[in-house]
C-alpha cells in the first residue's frame, strides 16, 4: 500500500480555492481502479494549512493517477500555497489497529526502547 500526503499553507484569500479544487478531484479519484482512500483535512490554526491524502494498492495504480490529467487539478492547488507545499510518498508494509493500542497499554506489555 502507498500513502501520499500533501501539506498546503495557503497563500491569503486562497484557502477556499485549494479546498474547491481538492474536493474536485476527491470523487473521480476514489472512482480510479486501486485507490483506498482521499481525504482532505483542513488544521484550524492561524496557518489554516490544507492536508490532502491519497492511499493507493499499488505503486503502478498511483503512477497512473499521477501522470493523469485529472492530477493536474492537484498541482494546481500546490501552486496557491505561500511556501513549498510537503509532500511525502510512503510505501506501508503493514497495518495495525486496535490491537497495538490494547497490546502496548495492557499491565503485561513490556517496556520498549525509549519509554522512561
């Protein structure tokens, strides 16, 4: 699994832009063969920075998106932010729930590396 994240910080007046053009092109990639997940998350502090997150199955399905026209609408979103927008490719080699939490809080769980 891959996960792409994009970190926007809006250049003034253009907040409502960036999350237009990001809501755009939210349906037509959640339709395209192999994506997981596209979420936007607004952070509500004085920088009001715009975060957009893409979860794909394969590196070859996140190419495709990448290289596709729809992709563009998301560049152009990265050109309406103040400074270099963040954006990170990770690729996931596994997944974990609840069972972390309830594992690393219960009475029996060992102490690891750097806990104090």
């Amino acid at each position: 699994m891959l996960l792409t994240m994009v970190k926007i910080s809006p250049s003034p007046g253009k907040q409502q832009e960036i999350l237009d053009i990001l809501m755009s092109v939210r349906g037509p990639t959640l339709a395209a063969s192999g994506c997981l997940e596209c979420s936007i998350y607004e952070e509500h502090d004085e920088e009001h920075i715009v975060l957009y997150l893409e979860k794909w199955q394969s590196m070859n399905e996140m190419i495709v998106h990448i290289r596709s026209p729809l992709y563009t609408r998301v560049l152009k979103a990265l050109e309406l932010s103040v400074r270099q927008p963040e954006i990170s490719f990770y690729e996931v080699s596994g997944r974990q729930g609840i069972e972390l939490i309830e594992g690393v809080r219960s009475p029996m769980a060992s102490v690891t590396q750097g806990d104090t």
